[in-house]
C-alpha cells in the first residue's frame, strides 16, 4: 500500500506547489490548518509522514505536531517553514519529537528526498513493531503450550483464572488489561519445575510438608526469572512474582510490601487464584465470594468489589455446552477435555475441563499412534 504524506500549511499557493511538484511520486493530501490536519488524522488511514509549517493562525506548527505525537505516535513529523521561533524549534527537535527541519523555500528535490527518508523511518518503526510483536506472541505461546503439555491441571488453573481476571480488569478500566491477562495465563510457568505429586496436593488442598510448601512457594519466583528475560515482559513478571503476596504484606515474596505498594495486576490476580481455589474445593459462587469477603485483610477492597459484581453479571451469562464423544483427528481448540486423560502408562495427558489447544492434539495422535490412548475421547463442546 502506497504510503499517505499530509501537508499542513495556511497558504494555499505553498500547498499546491508541493502537490505540483510531488505529484505522481508521492501520495501527498493537503490541509489548510492544523485543527484541519487532525481532523484528517482522527478519521483517516494512518499518515507515514506529516510535513507541518510553523507559523499558522490559531495553533503552530509545533502545537500542531504535538498533537500528531499523541493522535499517531508512529507517525514520521517534518518541520517546514521559513519564519519560525528558532528557539522554539530546537528546543522541539532536542526533545526528539521531529524528525528533520526544513525552511522555505525548500528546493523541491530537497523536500522529496526528506519525505522519502521519513517514509523509511515509519516502516522501520512499524517493522520493529510487528517484529516485537511476533516475538512476544510466540514466546507467550511457546511457554502456554509447554506448560499445557508438562503439567495440564496447572494450565487448567491458568485458563480459569485468566477469565476471572479479564472480567475483573476490565470492570476496572485498566489501561493494560493484556499484561493482567498475560501474567495470569503464565501465573503456573513456575509449576513445570514442581514434581506432579505435589501439585496434586496443591490442587486437592491436601496439606503439604514444609519442605513441599517451600518448592511450592518458590514457583512465582521462577516464574518471574523466566518471563524477566522475554522484553517487554517485565511489568508481567512482577505480577508472577508478586501472585501470592497479601494486602496486609503477608505471603510471598517476603518482603516490606504491602496494600497499594503491591502491583495493582498482582492483586487482580491473588483474588482470582484464591477465588478459583474455592470454586475448585466445591464452594458455589457465592459461597466462595463470601469467603473471600471474610479474609478482607488479604486483599484489595477494590478488587473484591469488582470481582462481585462481576461474577453476578458473568452468571448471567452462561454459555451452553454438550458433553460427546469425538475421535481424535475431529478434535480443535474451541473443546475442552471431559474427564481427565490419562495414558496407557499412567502420564496424565490432560485434566478435566482443560481446553485443548493445537501442540496437545498433536500430542494426543501421537500418542494413539504409539497405542497409548484410543479413539474417541469424551469433550465439552460449545454449542453454537
């Protein structure tokens, strides 16, 4: 798609001589003003490139390009004008937010060569964009698989709480709700490094020895130093790390924090751990929400409200599924496991409820092909 160049100035002789001599090279749309610029840029396709003079009636060039930075932030800004506040427009150009600065008149081969280097800066910064994009996605894909296929009962713990805490986010009007989201799909990452038995006592409540609850108390940590690395991971992995940790500066990490000093999304996500932890031990709802209303101390008020008037609002909207038999090949990721799976050999392959995603189908026909598990197995299947 050929790249949309605007060009703000409030002479229109200056317009139509960049449009004379650019025509045909350059996709270039023209304004009279800069309420007019962002007006095209509010309901517009996105702009590579905007080229702005400075001295104009009601709002600069430097006003007008501020703006711009706060509309479409990847857009490449150019300053041309021939009577401008010098000081003005260093100060600007120091603080990074243009990208050259011309003056008039500006031969037309001048003007075409700096528009064609601001067309490369913008694709360079959305290339790095999806690259870092990809990135991020597979990583966070690769760790949600693995920890699908290494331990499935604490995937299916990631995958309930995670829908708890998008409903709580976004009742809170989070400006990050992905990295609440992300943090609770890898809450378990640390559970890999944790043996099945005890796991299995984790999730049946079943009391640990303490050196058991100290392995077990460590996998947030673990969690942590594994997302720490990923870039852009960071704020999550504070949230991993801080999963267990109470309002009242109890729990772990043992450290001097405590209420709003803790990550907002860590607190998010301590609700919908404990929350879930209730459901799973055969509390209802509301049984499990007075509980958690009972132990105030451990959380944060705010969250406990939201998480109320969530799960009465969600309830409202149950969606409708059918349990049935389907034969492996058959199998997608929209199903979730009926029962839980369980090779010849005795290696849990998934658990109850645990949605199937595209690495554990794989899995699961080279299983059968190795006669370790037959066709049909019994899933939960949303009816449409």
């Amino acid at each position: 798609m050929e790249e949309k160049i605007l060009v703000v100035d409030d002479e229109q002789n200056v317009l139509d001589g960049i449009k004379r001599h650019l025509h045909g090279k350059l996709n270039i749309i023209t304004a009279g003003s800069g309420m007019e610029g962002l007006e095209m840029i509010k309901t517009s396709e996105p702009f590579s490139v905007v080229v702005s003079d400075y001295k104009m009636p009601q709002m600069n060039g430097v006003m007008f390009l501020a703006k711009v930075g706060e509309m479409a932030p990847d857009t490449v800004k150019i300053m041309l004008t021939g009577q401008a506040d010098m000081q003005a427009i260093i100060d600007v150009i120091n603080q990074g937010t243009i990208f050259r600065f011309l003056t008039k008149p500006c031969p037309p081969d001048l003007l075409r060569k700096n528009i064609y280097d601001g067309i490369h800066q913008y694709r360079l910064i959305n290339a790095e964009k999806e690259l870092l994009g990809k990135t991020l996605s597979g990583s966070i894909k690769l760790l949600s698989d693995l920890l699908a296929l290494a331990k499935p009962e604490a995937f299916s713990r990631s995958l309930r709480v995670r829908h708890i805490v998008r409903q709580i986010a976004e009742k809170m009007d989070l400006g990050n709700i992905w990295q609440v989201e992300i943090a609770a799909m890898l809450s378990q990452i640390g559970c890999i490094t944790i043996p099945d038995s005890i796991l299995s006592k984790v999730y049946r409540d079943i009391r640990l020895h303490p050196d058991e609850m100290l392995m077990f108390e460590n996998h947030p940590k673990t969690g942590s130093e594994m997302l720490a690395n990923i870039p852009r991971l960071e704020p999550v992995a504070e949230i991993v790390l801080y999963q267990e940790k109470l309002f009242d500066g109890t729990g772990f990490p043992r450290d001097k924090r405590s209420g709003e000093d803790i990550p907002l999304g860590a607190r998010i996500l301590k609700v919908a751990l404990d929350f879930d932890k209730m459901l799973q031990s055969g509390l209802d709802t509301n049984e499990a929400i007075d509980e958690v209303k009972k132990r105030m101390r451990w959380y944060d008020y705010k969250v406990v409200q939201k998480l109320d008037k969530t799960i009465s609002r969600d309830n409202k909207k149950k969606k409708i599924y059918t349990v049935k038999e389907v034969m492996i090949d058959h199998l997608d990721d929209t199903m979730l496991l009926a029962k839980e799976l369980v090779s010849a050999s005795g290696v849990v392959l998934g658990s109850k409820n645990q949605r199937l995603t595209k690495s554990m189908i794989i899995t699961l026909k080279n299983y059968r092909k190795n006669r370790e598990i037959k066709d049909p197995i019994m899933v939960v299947v949303p009816l449409t």
